[in-house]
C-alpha cells in the first residue's frame, strides 16, 4: 500500500491508503495489450469508478481501453510500463481526486451544467475541473452513482425515528390528561352526594359552582400552558425544528463554499494574469537582448570590414564561404612582401585569431589554403608567412609550430622537397622582416618533423637504387 497522492508520499502517518500499480504486458504484434491488475481496487481507494481510471490512461496515451465490468478486467491496447502507468495514475489524482484547496482525497464529482467540480468533504471546498480533458465528456455521458444513498437513508431513518418519539409523547401525555380528568370528575360525583339534602336548585347552583372550580383546578394541574401537547403539534414541531436545522446548514455550508471557491478562482485568475504577463515581458526582454546581440554583431563586423587592418577584415571574414575569403585575398593592396605577405595575413586571421590549436583552425579551413598551393612558389610564401606567424606575431605558441607544419605536409598544402628547402634557407623569414634568431627559433621548433620528413626522403632514394 502506499499514500494517496505524491505530495504524501513520505507521510508515515497518512490514513489515506491505495494499492500500489500492478500491470502486466499481455500478446504480441499488433494484438501486444497491458492488463492493469488490481485498477479496480485502485479506483475503490480512490473512490472513483473503474472506467473513470482506465479511461484517463486511453486519453493520456491516445489509446483504446476496455473494462469488463464483471471481472474487472482492465485492458490498454498497446505495450505501456508501470512506471509510466503510475505516471499517469498520479496525474489522475491531481485532477479528478484530491481537493484543489487542502490537497485531500476525500472529494465527491459533482456535475452541474455541463461542469464537472470535487466538493471537499473535509474542508467544503469546491474545485474546478478543467472542463478542456477529454475525460470530462466521458465523465459526463457517464456520471457517477450517488454515494451519499446510505447517509441519506440514514438521515430519514433518524427523522422518522424523532417524529415517531415525538407521537409517543404526545400519547403518553394525553393519557395522563385523561386520567387526570377522571380523578377530578370521581371527586366531584363524591361531592354532589355529600350536599344531596340540599334543594334542588341550592344543589343545581352549588353543583354547577363545584363543577366550575373543579375544572378550574383541573385545568390548572394538567394543562401545559406553554406547549401544545398534541401528536400533531409534536409532529410538527420536531418536523419544523429538522428541516431548520438541517436548511441552516446547507445554506451556510454552501454560502461559505461559494465564496470560498469564488475567492479561490480569483486569486488563480490573477495568478495567472501575472504569470502571462511576466511570460510575455521576458519573451520581449529576450528578443530585445537577441536583437541587440545581433545589431552588435552586424556593428562589430561592418566595423571590422572597414577597418584598415587587412588582419582584422580576413578575419571578419571567416564564416563566410572559401571563394569570398580567397578572392578578398587577392585583391589586397599595398601589402609588403608580395604574395608571401598576403599569405601573412591569411595566416595570422585564420590560425592565430582564437584559443583553438592552429593545426586544427588549419584543417578546417583547408578550402582556403589550398588555393594557394598551387605551385612550389605560392608553397614557400606559406612557409615564409609560417614562420613570420611564430616567430614575430604569436611567439608564444611556438610550441604549436610542429604541428602546423606536420598538418601542411599531411594536408597536401606544401610538398616534401619545399619545407626540406625552407629549413635549409635560414635567411628565407627575410621577405617578411623576420629576425634572423627568431627564425632560427622556429626551425628548431619543427627540427623533429623536418628530420622525419628528411628520413622519408632518404629512404625513398634507398628504394629507387634498390629497383634500379
């Protein structure tokens, strides 16, 4: 067993129990089913019908059910797990169970104008069910059976009960009004034989005075001046005393509900209202940070294009296609240096304008430097702008200059005999400006990769000697 409801789930002492959900796949192929086991003393727990349960789990999951009402068999086409059942069945509980207001399961469905609401019987509250499910219109087309047959039954068992008390009394003190009246009329014959010497219209006249007094005295001992003491004045009174009790407290009882769930609609009306609106004011505040993100963007890129640094417009440059970037190139003027200059700035732009390693930028942007390694002098004027790169504009990733140079070999980008020629000519970083010292820095930062490819090499010749 485990508590009604995940809010109560950790509640020790919860007295509201329910089964916990058993379903089993049944068949295979088109005909596959899952039978939920015990859905009937699910929905017994819940105090809700069968159909009601299993019809929610068809509605959530766009499926159809099947409940035979004499087993209890409980049937959902398709191949659904308990975890996700039990999803569903706490869904359920949410909306068509526990009281909107206190949270507890204790609720009636009422229908009422084609509305369906949860009168709390714990607090009195009246829920509102979203009349947008699907399960509403089955709910409506198949109401509940009236749970309250019994306390009412019992309610007119207990009226009957006090009106029949009522007629009893009723009798009991008619009798002893009569039996009072027959002492007072024994009382009177003992006197009227006592004055029979007395004339007769003395007697006639003391008769009828004895006779007035002694049903004064009568009256006065057995009549209840301030309660009609009839069986029908008892009826009526404990009938009138009933229907005022009980019409008193329907009226107040609804009056409060009323209210209450009037109070509660408005506060869920504003709360939504503010959200909406929060919603909407956040939607606008982001489009207007994405639409100033943008124009900064577009701002920083016109800026970049204009600016007289050829570096920094390459580099604007980059998430546009290859043929943009090389044509861009091309048309640079007034660069020193020529083409190994242009290639200077190709280099520092597109390898040395982030955080990522350069032989990884350098094989992204393969497209753009393959088109100039066309021939062996467009090659050195890469090697020439390669040295530049580590020895003058990013000295300190120098570290990183072997593998540049191992990934232009590997990408085709510069041929064998062409690097082995650069690191021989100490004096070629000259074009550019390149210190003599720095350029030997560099050379001794790809002195591994220059002596492998001098390896290949030679082993290559060993190879044609041996055909030969």
């Amino acid at each position: 067993m485990q508590n009604i409801g995940a809010a109560n789930a950790d509640d020790a002492f919860y007295r509201y129990k329910m089964p916990k959900l058993q379903a089993k796949i049944e068949g295979r192929g088109n005909g596959i089913k899952t039978n939920v086991v015990n859905n009937v003393e699910i929905a017994k727990a819940l105090e809700r019908p069968p159909e009601y349960v299993l019809k929610y789990y068809g509605c959530e999951l766009g499926a159809q059910t099947n409940f035979d009402k004499g087993s209890g068999t409980s049937i959902v086409n398709g191949a659904h797990d308990t975890r996700k059942l039990s999803e569903l069945l706490e869904a359920f509980i949410k909306k068509y169970v526990c009281c909107y207001s206190c949270n507890n399961p204790e609720t009636q469905i009422k229908i009422k104008r084609e509305n369906i609401y949860l009168k709390c019987k714990a607090c009195g509250f009246v829920s509102d069910v979203d009349p947008r499910h699907k399960l509403n219109t089955f709910i409506l087309k198949n109401p509940p059976e009236n749970k309250l047959k019994k306390e009412e039954q019992k309610l007119k068992k207990a009226e009957e009960e006090r009106v029949k008390d009522a007629e009893a009394l009723g009798e009991k003190e008619k009798k002893e009004k009569k039996k009072k009246d027959k002492k007072e009329k024994d009382k009177k014959d003992k006197k009227k034989k006592r004055e029979e010497g007395q004339d007769a219209g003395d007697a006639e006249g003391k008769g009828s005075e004895d006779e007035d007094s002694g049903s004064g005295e009568g009256d006065d001992d057995g009549v209840v001046w301030m309660t009609d003491t009839s069986a029908e004045a008892a009826k009526r009174r404990a009938q009138e005393q009933l229907t005022a009790a009980t019409a008193a407290m329907v009226t107040v009882g609804n009056l409060e509900a009323e209210q209450e769930a009037a109070r509660r609609k408005a506060e869920r009306e504003a709360k939504r209202a503010a959200e909406e609106e929060a919603r909407k004011k956040a939607e606008e505040e982001k489009r207007a940070a994405e639409e100033a993100a943008a124009r900064a963007a577009a701002e920083a890129q016109a800026a970049a294009l204009a600016s007289a640094d050829p570096v920094v417009r390459i580099r604007a440059l980059l998430d546009k296609d290859a043929a943009t970037i090389v044509k861009e190139i091309r048309t640079l003027t007034g660069v020193d240096g020529g083409l190994a200059g242009k290639m200077r700035i190709l280099y520092e732009a597109a390898l040395a304008g982030s955080d990522t390693r350069m032989d990884v930028n350098l094989k992204a942007r393969k497209n753009i430097f393959a088109q100039f390694a066309q021939d062996p002098q467009s090659q050195l004027a890469q090697l020439i702008a390669f040295e530049y790169l580590f020895a003058v504009a990013a000295p300190g990733r120098i570290s990183e200059a072997q593998y540049v140079l191992k990934m232009l070999y590997e990408l085709d980008l510069v041929e064998e005999d062409v690097i082995l020629a650069w690191a021989q000519k100490v004096e070629a970083g000259k074009l550019l400006a390149v210190p003599l010292e720095d350029g030997k820095s560099v050379r001794k930062a790809v002195d591994k990769v220059v002596q492998w490819l001098q390896q290949q090499d030679e082993d290559d010749e060993e190879d044609e000697e041996e055909d030969d």
